[in-house]
C-alpha cells in the first residue's frame, strides 16, 4: 500500500473493531457527536442507541418512540439529540442522561428527516405530511411551517444556518431561507 | 414571536423563496456545499442535480448511474462530489462542470450511503451487498473493504477522520478505525 492511503480497519488485523448486535430491526441512520467520542443510532425497532465508539459499548437505550425511528442528529455542543419518526413526531433528548426532554408535535404523517442548525438552537424537519417544520430547540415549540404539494423525504441546512434545501416525492428541490435567526432577534 | 427566534421563511412573505420541479421522481437525499453556495440533489430519476443556493437555479443534471441515486457527499473544498446509486457504483464529480470524473466499481449490490473523510481524500461507502468499502477519492480505487453479514443501510465518519460507524439491517451498528490516513502513510 502506498503512502497516504489508509491502512486498514483496525490496525494490522483487518478486523472490525466492534459490532454490536444493539438494534433487533433495520439501522436507518447513525450520526457521530461533534467529538467523535459517541454515535446514535436510529431503528425500525422503535429507538436510538447511544455508544461509546471508542470501545463499541452501548451506553443509553433512547425509548419513547411508538413506532420507527428514521432519523437523528446531534446537537453542536453534543449535548442534545433530535430523532425524526414514523409516529409523526420528534424528540429531544439528553445525551449524558439518555432521557427524553421534550417531544415535537405538530406533524400529522411520517417524519423522514432532521437538521438541527449550527447554531444549536432550531431544528427543520422534513414529513410526508407535505410540510416542513422549524422547532425551537429548547422549548420544544414550533416555530415555522412551510407546505408543499408532496411529502418530503430530505432536508439539509446549510453552515451559516441560512438555507434550507429539501427534496420531495415528486421530484421537486425546495429552496428556504431563514431570516432573523440566532442573536438577530425579530427585527 | 420573540428575540432569538427567527423569522418565517424568506423574510416577511411566509413564502417559500424558490421551488423548482427539477427531478422526475422522488429526491433521495440532499447536500449543501460547505460555502453554502450551491446544494446537490439526487433522485431516483437516476440523476443528480447541482442547484444554486442563491437564486435557486438549476446549474447542472449529472447524468451516468443507470440506477437511483441513493446517497450524495459534497467534497470539504466543494470542488467534488460523490453519489451512491442502485446501479451498485459511486460516482465522482466536478462539481464546476458537471461531468463524471471516475465511477467506483466493486460493490455487487445497491449502494445505500456514502461519506466523505473530512481530509477529502477518502470516502466510505455502504452497501446492500455486506460490505462497506474505503475508496481513494483522487485515483478511484477501492482502498478497503469490511465485510458484515447482512446489508448497510448508513454510514458516518468522525470529524477527525478516524472512526466510522455503520449501520446495517439486522440492526447491528458497527465501529471501524481508520488508521494511517492522511499523511501518516503506511506506517
């Protein structure tokens, strides 16, 4: 192998570091914490792990969900988590403690995806309930709703916090720009 | 509304501030680029789309997987850009002009996911066919392969480029560490 490649998985063995049979159903997403200390792990079976990447250990079962869990990400200060479900809502979690703070109503179909803000203050979730939402991260309160004509599959926001981008069932790219947000307050 | 939190999309309208019904077919995924200047879009209609952010006009359709597209990475420079497709490849691609650069070829079933280290010389990719495989962004070439005993449905990797975690769908998450990348060589 030539310079500046990469070695392989775990030294010189070739092997896995870890695997953990943590989930019993599909992993739909996985997510790694701004210091690459934890990962989260959203499942069909309803909830999100928390692990410790560097010896593969499981740390939190996060449980509330009452149906799959399609999404996570994790907040930049890694302190919280936001996961996206097939039960029509988000939840906020805590971290360290592996407990639910808060859960995000208002979406009336399949949540499919998250973005939380660089910021750390709001998330946008995206549902086939044809509308995308943006959550006050610390109330818990929706702040903002968009509709389109389709229901949403993706979102992603950008690093100045700015734009959204979202991509529907028929095809369509939406295009979103948030004004007033962190420190500009309402004016 | 109250300081802190912001304002509804693009600025007093409510409105969504451009729609543009570019794919034929439902949007898999989205990504920003880092400058937040343009997005990527892909589509089951088997293309990608590079989209600018600003004016939410269509700047190029990368056209070439034979299959849905999957998964989309932006490269840390913005210059490139990686797709996972149903077509059981990945593509690389000049994010200025549009065209294909390599096609990375090994998986043998659908590939579900796709990463890029943040040194941007490396991607990871996630595959239905058991494996998840490192690929050298500059020459194309596989660099490494792990094999798993069921599909990968998601992957991440670390912000310090070292660890990667998978998820596939038994449920199992799996840890990697990535060692000797960069200019460490083959240490």
């Amino acid at each position: 192998m030539k310079d500046k490649t990469l070695k392989i998985w775990h030294t010189e063995t070739g092997r896995e570091l870890k695997t953990l049979t943590g989930h019993s159903h599909w992993v739909n997403a996985v997510a790694i914490a701004p210091d690459g200390k934890t990962a989260i792990s959203a499942s069909w079976d309803k909830t999100l792990k928390i692990w410790d990447t560097e010896t593969g250990s499981e740390l939190k079962t996060l449980t509330g969900h009452s149906d799959s869990a399609y999404a996570v990400a994790i907040a930049p200060d890694g302190k919280t988590a936001i996961s996206a479900s097939e039960d029509k809502t988000l939840k906020i979690w805590d971290t360290e403690t592996g407990c639910e703070l808060k859960t995000l109503i208002g979406h009336t179909e399949d949540v499919t995806a998250v973005a939380i803000a660089p910021n750390g203050k709001t998330a946008i979730s995206a549902s086939w309930d044809h509308t995308l939402k943006i959550w006050d991260l610390l109330t818990g309160k929706e702040v903002a709703s968009f509709s389109g004509e389709h229901g949403f599959n993706c979102c992603a926001i950008s690093r100045d916090g700015v734009t959204v981008v979202a991509g529907d069932n028929s095809g369509r790219v939406h295009f979103l720009r948030l004004e007033g947000m962190g420190d500009l307050g309402d004016v």
